[in-house]
C-alpha cells in the first residue's frame, strides 16, 4: 500500500478523534460521535481508500463499539422494507442486462438522433433522464457511455480525453442520468429515504402517484435548464455525419425481440403499473406494497424460462451481479440518519441553525438546499438525503412548520450535484471525460440549478396541495 493510500485511510479514524474531541463538550460524547461518524465517511466516499460499500459499514462497527443507540435499530436498516423494493428492482432488471434488453431500448432511444450535435446532447441528455426516471442512475450511465464512446471514436474523436466534442456529450449522459433519478420514487435511492421519512411524519403510506404530480413538471424545468446550459458550450463542429447511420445499423444488428427480452420488459411493466397504481388496490391488499410488488416479479425471473429454454435468472448470476454495494449505500444512509436523531446531535444543530433566525421563507428554502446539495456532493444522494433530512425535519418542527413540503425541495437539491467526479459523475469521468471539464462546467451549473431549485420550491410553498400527502 503507497504513502498516499495510507494517508487517505487514516484520515477518516484521525477526523472521527478530532471531531469527538472538538464536539464532545456542545453535542455530549455520543451526539459528537455520531457528527464524527458522518465525517468519517464523508472522507472515505471521497478519498476512496476502500470501497464505498466497505465504508457503507461503518455505523454498525462504530455504534457496537460505542453503544450509541440500540443496535438492532440500526442492523434492521441494512434489510429495511426498501431494501426489499432496490433488490426486487435489481433482479428484474439483471435480465435487462443478461438478455440485451438494456442495450436494444437504448440504442434505440438513440435511433432517433439527427446529425446535428445540438440534436445529440438533446437525445443523449433526454434518453439518459427518462430512463433513470425508472433505471438506477449508476445503471444508465455505465449503459450510455460505452456507447457514447463508441460512437465517437466511429466519427474520428480518438482521444476522448482532449477531444471538445466528447466532453458535451459524456456531461450530457453524467448530468441526465443523475437528474432524472428524482423523476419517480424508485429513480433513486434517495427518493426512497425520502418517503421513508414522510410516511413516519404523516402516518400513512405515500402513493407513488403522488410524488410524480409533484417533482415532473419541477424535473422538466430542470432538463431544460440543463439542455440549454450543456448547447451552450463550445462546439468545434455542428454536424456529425454518419452518426444516425451508426445506431440503426447497431439496432437491426440485434434481430427481432426475443421471448427473454419481452419477460423482462412486461414483469418490470408490471411492477412498475402496480406500484403507480396502488391507491386503486391499497384498501384491499393493504400489506402488498411496491417493495413487494416489484421483489414478487423479481423472483418470478427464477422459475420462468426464456426462448432457448432455459430459467431467465440464475441465483449464481443474481449473487455475482447484484449491487449489494448500493443496498449497503442506502442503508448506510439511513442508519447515519438514526444515530443523528436518536443520539440528539440533530437536535443540538437544529440549535445552532437557530441563531440564524430562520422563518420558513426565501433564506429558509436556500439553507436547505445549499446544505442538501454540498452533502451530494461530496457522498451519494441516499447519504445527503439521509443526513439533510433528518435536520430539515427538526429544524422545521422547532419552527413549527409543516415539514413535508421542505423535505420535497431537499430531494430535489440532492439531484443538483455536478461538480464532483463522485457516484454516477465518476463513470463518465472513467471513459475519459476530463475531470476539470466536469468540476469548471458543474461548477455554473450547479449554482443555476441551486438558484432554480430554491425558486420552484419557494414557489411551491405557496401551493397548499404540495405540501399535503
């Protein structure tokens, strides 16, 4: 292991120390160290020295060390009810990859694609936000980018490092891919921490219906503002020929649709129909809830049998290529989320928050939405859900504030993130998007996006239906 490996671990146990010792007097010495643990994987997410899901760990490890809160209350977090939902999600769409079904429905997407490269980044930026609407966002881009790549090597761009006309179009993929996760409740993993919480603040289950009447017309005001952000960047060239060509000669290269890929396609229909479709059946099958729903077609690919005769999914195939990274990701976030409540650190920032007179308005909104956007920027979405959250939560109880509608305007910023060359931004970055590209273009947009965020939401205080679920 090299020097600056070395340095890189031991700067999250050596922040965990200082942060105990520096809070320990304002939080007590379990408040401070749960902020400590927030911090220790705050740097591990960024520095990397271990896997993201390694450090995902962390609150079980440290809280049966200290004794922070009971431990079953954060072990129960790492198969939560929308664990179940992420697995049964992700079983389904294996099939997606180990039938090709994934790369047909995106090829095809980009059939549709002109020679003109505004038309490009429209097409790139608009597949790669409507299919992380339904698709994991990490998901999406490590299907677009190859492609991507691909395509631009067929028209001469060899080095895509240095190459002006890849780098619109690999933002394009990493800033729609991560946009369009709010678009519905299972786009992101986020999303899922945030109705967690707001079925514990109403009582009562939140219909997925629900939250698509409210975040897509917010969603496509933020596509465009992207679109127009990413057409205006230099452009060398405004033609790519031949690009139009490329795709649909890849696509007839796929053949007809086989029996495989039409399972996968109709049981994620049909998952998906009855979770939108819930309020229609909830008084009858109260228990059958999307989690369930989408993990009951999940296990359906075990048994049903595709064109060659054989079992659409395999347990080896599921075991080996399952994101259990992710589902440790998201718990981790939600278990960080536990020991800020539980152990009364939130409560003590909410108290420092106070002295800046917060009233509900204009600042209140921006305060939320800055906070929210710099944690996506430094972990994941489910972690800056998970820890904003809970402090918006509190902070508008204590205000005496309908909590809900700012926990809306949270998951939005948490979408907001372009800077850092972390979470689905790292994937683009890996097919050679430079890296200063990313962190000085993000950099504008990410100050738009923050702008625009805290207008709509603003504006949407005012509407009292957006605020009641």
């Amino acid at each position: 292991m090299g020097k600056y490996q070395w340095i890189k671990l031991a700067a999250g146990p050596a922040a965990f120390v200082f942060a105990i010792l520096l809070l320990q007097e304002s939080f007590g010495f379990k408040g401070a160290a749960a902020v400590a643990t927030v911090l220790w994987m705050a740097l591990w997410w960024i520095l990397r020295p271990v896997s993201i899901a390694v450090t995902s760990l962390l609150p079980i490890v440290i809280n049966a060390l200290f004794g922070l809160i009971p431990n079953a209350q954060v072990i129960s977090q790492y198969f939560s009810e929308i664990c179940i939902l992420l697995l049964g999600s992700d079983l389904i769409c294996m099939t997606w990859s180990a039938t090709g079904l994934d790369k047909r429905i995106s090829v095809k997407t980009l059939c549709f694609i002109g020679t003109s490269v505004k038309q490009q980044i429209l097409v790139w930026t608009g597949a790669s936000v409507f299919l992380s609407v339904f698709l994991p966002n990490v998901i999406v881009a490590e299907i677009f980018c190859p492609i991507a790549v691909a395509m631009l090597k067929f028209t001469g761009e060899t080095d895509i490092a240095k190459s002006s006309l890849a780098a619109p179009i690999l933002l394009s993929i990493a800033w729609g891919s991560g946009i369009g996760g709010f678009g519905s409740p299972i786009g992101s993993s986020a999303n899922l921490v945030a109705i967690s919480y707001l079925e514990k603040i109403t009582g009562h289950e939140f219909m997925y219906v629900d939250w698509i009447l409210r975040f897509v017309p917010v969603l496509l005001l933020i596509f465009l503002l992207n679109l127009l952000f990413l057409w205006s960047l230099p452009l060398p060239v405004k033609e790519l020929h031949g690009t139009k060509g490329y795709f649909k000669q890849m696509y007839e290269s796929f053949g007809p649709m086989r029996k495989g890929e039409k399972i996968g396609l109709i049981l994620f229909l049909m998952a998906t129909g009855m979770a939108f479709l819930r309020p229609l059946f909830a008084a009858q099958l109260p228990s059958l809830k999307p989690a369930y729903c989408f993990l009951l077609f999940g296990l359906l690919m075990f048994v049903l049998h595709d064109e060659n005769g054989n079992v659409m999914l395999r347990w080896e195939y599921a075991e080996s290529h399952a994101m259990w990274g992710m589902y440790f990701l998201f718990a981790s976030g939600i278990a960080l989320g536990r020991l800020i409540i539980q152990t009364g650190a939130v409560d003590r920032l909410t108290k420092l928050l106070s002295v800046l007179s917060l009233d509900g308005g204009f600042f209140t909104v921006l305060l939320f939405a800055v906070l929210t956007t710099l944690m996506a920027e430094i972990s994941s979405n489910a972690a800056a859900a998970s820890i904003a959250i809970p402090i918006v939560a509190n902070i508008c109880n204590g205000l005496s504030l309908n909590p809900v509608p700012y926990i809306l305007v949270t998951v939005i910023a948490q979408s907001c993130a372009y800077v850092l060359p972390v979470s689905t931004r790292a994937i683009p970055v890996a097919f050679g998007l430079d890296t200063g590209v990313l962190i000085r273009q993000g950099i504008r947009l990410t100050l738009l996006n923050v702008l625009l965020t805290v207008c709509v939401g603003y504006a949407c205080l005012q509407l009292p239906w957006f605020g009641h679920v």
